[in-house]
C-alpha cells in the first residue's frame, strides 16, 4: 500500500512538525525532481526518518508501538533469533494464542514477516515503531544472555568456597579436586560452554587479570569479549577443566593439553583444551570442533573452477605428495580431511599421524602423537609405513626429519597428504628446501599445493557497489582484477568481453562490519606442479619466482580468488584483504 502525496502533505501538515510554507515549498520542488514530498523534507533537515515513518503509519492505519522503555520477556525475544532481528529490524514484543505481534521499520517488508511465520509457525501482525525502538530491542537480546549469567554467576560465585586464603600455600591435588567439584563451579563451567556452542564460537578464552577473568569467544574469526567473571572464581573454574580434560590438577608451572566431549540437544562438540602459566595464573584456551557427521565437500569450502579439478586430478593418483599450506586457524585440517572424505573408499587402507585428531572418521586408522613420551610425527610416520596404507596424512611436516619421511613415503608407493606453515602455495616449495628436502626429491613427489585464508561470509543484507579505476588501484593491481574478471568469464559467469568496471562488488548494508557477516569461507590458490615448475625447483627458484609461473599457467592467486568472491556477493573486498594481509 502506497501513500499518496496529497495525503502526506495533509497529514504532515495536521501533525503540525512542519511549517505550511515549508511544506508547499517541498511539494514544488518535488514535483521538479519527480520525488516526494517526504524525501524533500527529509533531506533539508524539517523532517526525522522516524517522524515520516510515523505519519505514513497513521495515515495507512498501522499501529505505532514504542519499545523504548519496555522489557520484552525473554521467551517472547527469542521467537526471532537476533541475527534475523538485527538484520531485517524485526523485532517480536507480544504473543497472544496463535498471534505474534512484531515491531518493524518497514512494515511492507513480506519476505520478512513470511519467514518469521514460517519459523514460529504463528499468525504475524506487523506494528510500525522507530530506529529507537529496534536499538533498545536488540540490546536486550545482549542483555537477556547476559542475564543467564549475570544471575548465575552473581548467585554462584558467592558460594565458591575458598580453600586456602590468597598468598597462603598452594592447594593440594586432593582440594584442588573437591573445588573442581563444587556445585557453583560446575554449573559456572556448564554455562559457560553450553553458550559458547549457541553462539557459534570457534573458541573459548578465559584469561585470569589482576582482578578479574576475561572470557573471550572467537566467532567468525574474530575476538569478542564475553563477560568478566569474578577472580575467585579463577582458580576453580581452571580445575574444573583440568578434571574434564584429565589433566595434572597440581601442575601450574608447565602448559597442558588435553580435550574432552560435551553433547548438547543438537551438538556433539569436542573441546581441545590448552592452557599456559601466566603472570595471574593459567590461562585456558579451548578449540571447540562440532562432530556433526556432516562430510564436507570441496565445492562448500569454497573451491572452485580450474582449481578444483587440479585437487580431483591429484586425488586420482596413488603416489605423490599434496601439501596444503597457511597460518594456523586457516582451515587447513579441514581441508585435508575433506580430501581424505574423498579417497575414503573401502579399497584402500588410510592410515593417519595428526596433533590432535580433530575429526574422527570412519574406516580411518587415526594416531595422535605424544611428544612427551617421545611419540613425534616422524617415529609415528616410520611406523606408519609398516603398516601396509595406501594412503597417509601427516598432520603437519614440522622439521626435516618429518619433511624427509613423507617425501620418502611419497616416493616409495603412498599417496601423501600433509600441511606447512607458510604465507602463500609457492612459499612452501623453498620452505621444504630449508627443512633440508633435496629439490631433486620434491620434483619427483609434489603434485599440488594449496594456499588458503578463511574469509567471513557476507549475509543477505548486503549492497552492490562498483569500483572506479582509481579505487581499483589502492586494492590490488590491475592484473589480479584481470586474474578474476578471466575466472569469471571461464566459469561462463560473467558475458565474454565484459569489462571490469561494469562487474559489481558486495559489501554489508550501512557498512554493519559487526552483523553483515555470518559463518566462514575459504579463498584458495591451487598450484599444480607442472614441468616448467620443475624446472624452476630444480634451479633453487624463489616463491615469487614459482608463483609468477603458477600464474601464466592459469593458478588463481588467494587475492584474486578473493576477488572473485567479492564479486559474486560471498565476501567483501574489505574482508579479502584483511585475510590476505594477515
């Protein structure tokens, strides 16, 4: 349903926030610029977003709710999880029977109101309210997990008996033991993990200060503060999880690692647990790995094109070395055991070496190492090869003496599978040569690297914009907008001939960093090691050297798959080159 402009003007001029003259004035230059009065008004300041919004209302008979000093009952919140909330401005505030009434800005938004009915299974009565309203709102969503702990904590934390008074002696194993087992510490630890798995976090840090405890969740890559616990809590909290993780309860001076399982209504979530001596105590860092039994594919990871038909093509061999390469929390595990889902077939024997086994997967005989009784990556290669596999996965070539093992299984009968530490694909090559592999071996082995970074997912409210030759410049060369536009037009995306000033690129709405984003996604470089890259191994070439000629040889450099994923509304260029330059 449209306003028409006589009845705006009759109503903005009945609600008496505009002069007449003003009003007459705005109706004349509307009519010059085929635009409506509202706009008009908006523009020159006479007139607020939510004012109009108000009035438009009024005048088609929506009713107007104010949120601004209501305290909308958690359960009621709820019906709309916050992301959908935050992104459309759609807010639920009453339930009546079958009937959810909802605030909004744009009441005309069905999409919106369609998938909020389809998700609550409820009738939806939209009420018109103001960006006021929607802020206050969404801060309640904050609030309401807040509370959770808020209550829990201020009540539980006053319980936790206190062993031994600060600067006294250290607790024993056996104290240590029965505060891991109080009942506030459990139930503190318990929240604190079941909200983690709810928010999506990645990982968990809680980090002792002077006088208090930090807790941090890594979600989408990025670190957000949690809450602040109280100090005493501290000592408790990091028993409990050594309890849970089964580790030394009276050692504080060494780092440990352990992991354990937590199962939730719809999670079955393994947490790896770290945890260093620090100046105020030990710090826990938690990786938290969903074992959801959903296989991967190499298409949802992000792969693509020329790239993911080399990955097919070095799968299909029996022999050979496949490296995939990146800083740590890249994604590279996961890559690797996506490409082990592939060659998992019951004709083959897949054994594996890896620190720690983050997956488990069926028919796959997994090994985790254990330094501390001298169970290294390289003894539990050695012994790998005894054990008759086709196919090994080395969980990370670390040192030469891994590094000249793998090689070596490589080249006497085995399909390798491992990864390294480095900036780029082309990096790994001369890094392999100063672990001491000889190039002559590596040429006889490697049949693809691939570099990658993790870039965060654009949502459904985002915006397309095109760049000027001049804003192209201060992102990347031109050639690496080439590189792009070429896979665009190969994978028959984009039209034969069309220039790169017409193709559009994706950012978040109102430049929302903090909410346009949702989930993770890979930007890769696949280099396939061809003769002419054989050639340049084999003369001690440089990874620029390499990579220059992975390039004329068709390879997609991580910026330009970046690029290309930009323009296909997957990504932003923003969050492209703070991956890459990571």
């Amino acid at each position: 349903m449209k306003v028409s402009e006589n009845e705006l003007k009759e109503f903005i001029l009945d609600s008496g926030l505009v002069a007449r003259k003003d009003v007459e004035a705005a109706e004349a230059s509307a009519k010059e610029r085929g635009q409506s009065i509202g706009d008009i008004l908006l523009s020159e300041g006479m007139l607020t977003t939510d004012a109009l919004r108000r009035i438009k209302g009024y005048v088609l008979g929506i009713p107007f709710v104010s949120l601004k000093e209501r305290k909308v009952p958690v359960e009621i919140l709820s019906l709309i999880p916050e992301p959908i909330a935050r992104t459309h401005n759609i807010i639920a505030f009453k339930k009546e029977k079958d009937c959810l009434e909802v605030a909004m800005l744009d009441t005309e938004d069905l999409p919106s109101i369609d998938s909020v009915k389809k998700k609550t299974g409820l009738k939806i009565a939209p009420r018109l309210t103001d960006e006021e309203s929607i802020k206050t709102a969404l801060l309640q969503y904050q609030k309401s997990l807040k509370e959770e702990f808020g209550d829990l904590i201020s009540g539980e934390a006053g319980k936790i008996s206190i062993v031994k008074e600060a600067g006294g002696e250290d607790m024993s194993g056996a104290e240590l033991k029965k505060m891991a087992e109080d009942l506030p510490i459990v139930r503190i630890v318990d929240t604190l993990l079941r909200h983690a798995i709810t928010q999506d976090a990645s990982d968990i840090h809680i980090e002792p200060t002077e006088m208090e405890v930090l807790v941090r969740y890594r979600i989408d890559g990025i670190l957000h503060d949690a809450m602040t616990l109280p100090k005493v809590a501290a000592p408790g909290i990091t028993a409990r999880l050594k309890v849970l993780a089964n580790l030394k309860l009276d050692e504080k001076r060494l780092p440990q690692d352990g992991r354990f399982k937590m199962e939730t209504e719809g999670d079955k979530v393994s947490f790896r647990v770290s945890l260093l001596p620090t100046y105020y105590g030990e710090k826990v860092v938690m990786r938290l790995l969903r074992e959801t039994g959903e296989g991967f594919t190499l298409e949802a990871l992000g792969f693509h094109g020329e790239g993911l038909e080399r990955i097919h093509k070095a799968t299909k061999a029996t022999t050979g070395l496949i490296l995939v390469s990146g800083p740590t929390g890249s994604g590279k595990t996961t890559t690797l055991y996506t490409i082990l889902d592939i060659l998992n077939t019951p004709d083959v024997n897949i054994s594996t070496v890896e620190d720690p086994i983050e997956y488990q997967m069926k028919r796959v005989n997994q090994t985790q190492v254990n330094p501390v009784i001298g169970f290294t990556f390289a003894s539990g290669l050695r012994s790998l090869v005894r054990q008759d596999p086709d196919i090994i996965m080395v969980g990370e070539i670390r040192d030469g003496e891994t590094a000249s093992l793998a090689i070596n299984a490589a080249l006497t009968g085995h399909l390798v599978l491992s990864t390294v530490h480095t900036n780029s694909a082309a990096g790994a090559i001369p890094r392999l040569i100063d672990m001491g592999v000889e190039p002559f071996l590596l040429v006889s082995t490697l049949r693809i690297i691939v570099g990658q970074r993790l870039v965060r997912r654009l949502t459904d409210a985002k915006e397309h914009y095109t760049l000027s030759d001049n804003e192209r410049a201060k992102i990347a060369p031109e050639e690496h907008f080439d590189g792009a536009l070429a896979a665009l037009v190969e994978e028959k995306l984009v039209k034969e001939g069309t220039k790169i000033d017409s193709v559009p690129f994706y950012r978040p709405k109102n430049n929302d960093n903090e909410n346009g984003y949702k989930s993770r996604i890979g930007i890769h470089e696949v280099l396939q090691v061809s003769s002419s890259i054989r050639e340049l191994i084999m003369k001690s070439a440089t990874g620029e050297q390499i990579e220059q000629q992975a390039r004329k040889e068709g390879m997609l450099t991580m910026l330009e798959d970046g690029i290309y994923k930009a323009s296909r509304g997957v990504t932003s260029l923003e969050e492209v080159l703070r991956a890459v330059s990571e």
